[in-house]
C-alpha cells in the first residue's frame, strides 16, 4: 500500500507539531526541499517542528553534533499554507513523515523518516555528543571521565529537545 498523506487543519496545527513531536523525535530523518535533499543519507534524528503562527512560519529541527547547537535549524517554511501527515498503514511505524506546503513559489519541504527506532538514534546521538565533549577535553581525562561526558552529553540533548514537546 502507497503513503496516504493527510492534511491537518490549521487552527490543529499547534496541538499536531506538538504531538507529533513527541511521538517522532529522535526518529532518524531526511530533509528534502523541492528534489533537493537538504539533509540526506544518513539523516538526522528529529528534535521538533516548531510552529509560530505570530511570525508565519513552521520551523524544522533536526539534531547535530556540535555541542554549542544541537538543534540545528535546517530549514524554515516561511507564511505556511498547508501542513500533510504522510502515513503508511502497512508500515512498522506507519508514520512516515509530514509535508510543509509554503508560500506560492517556494519548495516544498518533506521531512520523511527513516525505519530505525528513535532509542537507537538517540543513544547514537548520545554517544556522538559525549565523544564531541572527550575531544573538546583535547583526548584525554582520568577514569570515570567517560562516564561524565556521557551523562554531560545526555542532560545537553535533554535540554536541546524538552521545549519541543511541552
């Protein structure tokens, strides 16, 4: 069965981004504007959408790996038009990804998932965080150190991704 994309109303679209955030972060995604890719292989995992109806825009995060920035603001869809949840039914997680529809004359932005799950992604984002911490230490640290960084990488990414699902 093809994906069925659904259009979400726009007086639902505060309560949609954020409970499609929290059922979708972490999950590994690609950023496509128009036939572009603007991130590609092998994706990024999702912090959040954010939708501000003041400024007209719905913005997309996905997470990186610079310590300073985690959420990477990949790309706003400036004066949105229409928001479509992508859906595959027959799919392990038949959420597929969401489809952001801008102003006449600009790309349209897809934000599809990949099919791994999001404590994968997050624990290999984690990891990536904490390595970033042991080398901004210039490579070295006592015993234990390790374990420091992970738990420093882990209340990092914590803080990066809560205010997208409050």
């Amino acid at each position: 069965m093809a994906a069925k994309k659904m259009r979400i109303l726009k007086n639902e679209w505060p309560s949609f981004v954020r409970d499609f955030n929290r059922q979708n972060q972490f999950r590994r995604a690609t950023l496509t504007l128009g036939e572009e890719a603007a991130v590609g292989e092998p994706g990024m995992p999702l912090v959040g959408l954010a939708y501000d109806p003041e400024e007209r825009r719905v913005g997309i995060y996905l997470g990186g790996m610079d310590t300073d920035n985690l959420a990477h603001l990949v790309h706003d869809v400036k004066v949105p038009r229409a928001l479509y949840l992508i859906r595959d039914e027959e799919a392990s997680n038949p959420v597929r990804g969401v489809q952001i529809q801008g102003a006449p004359g600009t790309d349209m932005a897809y934000l599809m998932f990949k099919d791994e799950m999001p404590e994968e992604t997050k624990y290999q984002w984690i990891a990536n965080v904490a390595y970033g911490l042991f080398e901004m230490r210039g490579g070295e640290g006592a015993y234990g150190e390790d374990q420091k960084d992970w738990y420093e990488a882990e209340r990092i990414i914590t803080e990066t991704v809560t205010p997208f699902v409050e």
